[in-house]
C-alpha cells in the first residue's frame, strides 16, 4: 500500500494529509522493526561480550565496542533529524538502514576486538537514525493527540529491546556455533536480513510527500558537537578503568568543553539552519521535554545497568536467567504504554500520565534501595513492575511533550534532540552509578570480610580447599579485595560469599538511592512545570 493516492494535498509544500489508522500501522510495520533492530544493538552485546573477547584475544579492550557504538550513534542522532528535514523522511531512513546492515555485516566478520569496535562504530551512525527517525515519521503522521497512541509502540519496542537483547545475546553467545559460524557472529548476522525486511517496507509504505527546508546542512555544528561529545562519551565509558581525574581523563575534559563551547557559538551564530535551532529552545514545552528525557535517562538507563548485576552477582543468575527474571518490567512497560497511548489519544490530556509515571519511577527505585541478599525474588518484581510501569507512562509522554509546539518543518531537528538528550543521559547514568558501585564496593567488602574473620566458624570456611582455591588473587595482603573478575563468586560457598555479596548490596543501595533522588526531581519538575496541555486534534 502506498499513500500517494490516498491523500488530498495542498500545495506541494503541505504537510502530509491525515491518515486513517489501517494506513499509519501500514506504516508502523516497517518503523517499528527498524526502531527494534537500533534499540536491541544497545544491550544485545552486553551479555556475550566476555565472550566475544575471549575468542577475539582482546579481554582488555572489551569496552571499546560498546563505547564505540554509543558514540556514534549519539553523535549522528541530530545529524540524521537535520538531513530528514532537508531531504526527506524516507532517503534519511534508508541510509540508516543501510549503513547498519553494513555494519552488522562487517561485524560478524571482525577478526579482532578493534575490528569489532571500528566496525560497532559503523553500526552505531546506522543505529542512531533508526530510533529517532522511527518517532519523527509518526509525527509527521498523527496529530498531536494521536501521537501517544502510535509512539508507545516505539517506547513498548524500546523497553522490549533492553530485556531482550541480553536473553538473544546470551543464547547465541551459549552456542559454539551455528551452521559452521561462531555462535556470538550471529549476534549481528541476524540484522541482515531483518533489516532487509524492514527497508522494504519502508520503500513500499513510505510515500507521502516530503516539505523542503531550504536550509543547508550545518557542517561546522556537526563538527563541533563530535569535537565536544566524543571525548566526554568516551571518558563516561571509560574513566572507571582510566581514572577520573587522570591526566589522560583531564585532557579529554578540557577538549570535551571546548568543543561544546564551540558548538553553542556556532549554533546561535548559524540560526534557522542549525543542527540543533536555538529557536526551539525558546519554546517552554520542548526545553522542559529533552531537560526531563536527559535526567529520566540517567535513572532508566543507570538502572538497567545495576538491576542485572543484583540478580547475577547477588543472586547468582546466569545472564539468560537475569533476562527471564526482569520480564516484569517487560509487561508493565508494554500494558501501561499501550493503555496511556489511548487515554491520550481520547482526552489529549497528558500531564497527569507523565507526573503518576515519574512518581511509579522513583517509587521503584526506593523498592530496589531495599533489596537484600535474601529478599525474596516478587519484591525486586515489583520494583521491576512499578519501574515498567513508570518509564511506560513517562517516556511517550515526554516525547509528546517535547513536539507538543513545535512546528512541522523543525520536527526531525526536536525529535531528534530528544533522543539525543535521552541518550546523553544514559551515558551519565549508566558511568555514574557503575562509577558509585564499583568504587564504594571494594571498601565495603573488605569491612565485612574484616567482621566476619572475627567468627571461627567463617574462618574454617576460607580455610576449605575450594574456598581457599577460588579467592587466590581476590583477597589482597592489606586486608583489600580485587573485584576485576567476579567468577570467583561462583565457586564460593554460599557461606564463605555472604561478606561479598553484602558489600556489593550495600553499594547497590546507594546507587538505587541517588536514582531515586534523581527521578524524584524529575517529577517535582514534572508536576510543578510541565503546563496541563490539551494536544490538539488536528
């Protein structure tokens, strides 16, 4: 089906006429492939990559493929909502799609980890446009108030995409191999051919007509903002391991604000043809809806990093098992997107959704701050469930938000920002509680293992051979723990690991803690900011 015959234009510069709901979920069919595919590659790696690593003999390295990803894909967001107002939706669309199928491809060839991560860089200027192209074309489609209904899919997929990407990555990464290939390869050999199906549908179903922005592309912007970002991302990623205040780290700072400085000069000084238009920062609802995407994605996305090491590291779950486990999040992320979208769609009212969501959100936090070593599994469900329910409320929301006024012909330029500032909020997220974890666990540890020697009984349990074997190398003269590699855990007694797994759930308390005190300024924000609109039906 095609809509060139199904809509009554204007002039050829009108925007798209409106469609009936069979024709936009025609659409939808090939949007939301394309949008699952970039959301999946985020987290589809995580749970293969020691694996990965292990075959590519490049353990030390690891991070850069998932560092490199990132990165371009943050970098090229904007970029590709500039190129669609200027060339069309579709062109915009199908160069993402190509771009990450070559990437997919070439990344199931890479014969080394730096390979890998070139080509995951590859991957990632594909990814980045698949995401935010996928909610600019509904915009395009829908009026205001039908919007939340069509883009909680977006959000259900994305939501979808965190969970499984682990379970996909970890089944393949399971398999030796697979029809003669090596079963981690098939982790970005799958994309081939569902990308495939997904620009097909894209060429048969995309065919509205496109409204020119006469404006060329804002090249000095685009370098500017990879001169400041990609130093920034790259110490996110990687300060941990680096230091944060080393000199390597300092230096990708200073390089960092300059090239942001730069960018801010350059965009007010370029206009109307900005990467990122001033102008739309001077419309209330779209700096109150990327300011609230950056802070909401630091606590989802810092979340969804800490929740899966709780249930690996404290519960003992291998990764296919910690995914099966958060299925909860899963179902109330896709119920309450599902069910919000139609409330919007019938009253046009969005506030209340957008407040009662954040709220769910910091309450989940606080339902995880209390997680013990041996809480039962159905509480951390229901921080999972109050968690799948608040981003699933929020994040459309937000995004509706963020277009609420903003004009048609700067539409891929917002939409795009709100990815972007989401993105960038989930790099901050996901370092800072990893940085939190990670630097207060090791003191923490080592202050229980301190008590517990003080009982005879847990010194005869170190003193087991099997004991004793598994914590050579962990347990350092001075009373320190190395925390580099946490197999150990595995062979451990249950007994002999409590000290352990206590130190890194106290750790886990304070990270769900500061997650809790960022979503919770984000619904103070929310419900004291965000005016009570009505969207409009037209």
């Amino acid at each position: 089906m095609t809509f060139s015959d199904t809509q009554q234009q204007g002039a050829a510069g009108d925007a798209p006429g409106r469609l009936s709901h069979r024709q936009v979920t025609t659409v939808m069919s090939g949007l939301v492939l394309g949008m699952f595919l970039g959301a999946l590659d985020q987290t589809v790696v995580s749970s293969a990559l020691r694996t990965i690593a292990d075959d590519l003999q490049g353990l030390t390295a690891q991070a850069w493929v998932t560092t490199a990803y990132l990165v371009t894909a943050t970098i090229a967001t904007p970029l590709y909502g500039k190129l669609s107002d200027l060339h069309g939706r579709r062109p915009a669309y199908l160069a993402a799609i190509a771009l990450f199928t070559a990437g997919s491809l070439l990344c199931g060839c890479a014969t080394s980890i730096y390979e890998l991560a070139a080509f995951r860089a590859l991957q990632g200027l594909g990814g980045g446009g698949l995401m935010s192209l996928a909610m600019t074309i509904v915009a395009d489609i829908t009026t205001p108030r039908e919007r939340g209904r069509y883009q909680g899919w977006f959000m259900a997929v994305f939501g979808g995409a965190s969970i499984v990407g682990p379970l996909v990555g970890g089944a393949f990464a399971d398999r030796s191999s697979l029809l003669g290939i090596d079963g981690w390869r098939w982790i970005f050999l799958i994309n081939v051919p569902l990308a495939a199906v997904a620009a097909v549908a894209i060429v048969r179903v995309l065919r509205f007509p496109h409204r020119r922005v006469r404006h060329r592309l804002d090249y000095a912007g685009a370098l500017a903002l990879a001169v400041g970002l990609v130093p920034l991302l790259t110490i996110a990623e990687q300060g941990r391991s680096w230091g944060w205040a080393s000199p390597g780290a300092l230096l990708l700072y200073a390089i960092g604000v300059v090239g942001l400085t730069v960018f801010v000069v350059v965009e007010w000084r370029t206009g109307d043809a900005a990467l990122l238009p001033p102008r739309l920062f001077r419309i209330h609802a779209f700096r109150l809806g990327v300011g609230l995407h950056f802070v909401v994605g630091i606590g989802m996305f810092g979340a969804m990093t800490t929740l899966p090491l709780y249930l690996q590291l404290v519960r003992g779950m291998s990764p296919m098992a910690a995914g099966l486990a958060t299925l909860p999040t899963v179902f109330a992320n896709l119920a309450v997107t599902l069910l919000v979208g139609r409330l919007i769609s019938r009253t046009g009212r969005f506030k209340v959704h957008l407040v009662a969501g954040l709220g769910s959100f910091t309450a989940a936090m606080l339902v995880f701050a209390t997680l013990r070593v041996d809480s039962p599994l159905w509480q951390a469900a229901l921080g999972m469930a109050l968690m799948g329910a608040g981003l699933g409320a929020s994040m459309q929301t937000l995004t509706t938000l963020a277009q609420s006024e903003v004009p048609r012909t700067d539409m891929g330029a917002a939409t795009a920002s709100v990815n972007f500032f989401r993105s960038n909020g989930g790099t901050v997220g996901t370092a800072a509680f990893l940085s939190i974890l990670f630097s207060t666990a090791a003191g923490r540890i080592a202050d229980r293992l301190a008590e517990a020697r003080h009982d005879p009984a847990y010194r005869r349990l170190l003193a087991q051979s099997d004991n004793a074997h598994a914590l050579a190398g962990v347990l350092r003269p001075g009373g320190g723990v190395d925390l580099e590699d946490s197999a150990f855990l595995h062979a451990l007694d249950r007994g002999a690991a409590l000290p352990f797994l206590e130190g890194y759930v106290a750790s886990m308390r304070t990270v769900f803690l500061t997650g809790a005190a960022v979503a919770l300024v984000a619904f103070l924000l929310a419900a004291w900011r965000v005016p009570n609109l009505t969207l409009s039906d037209e």
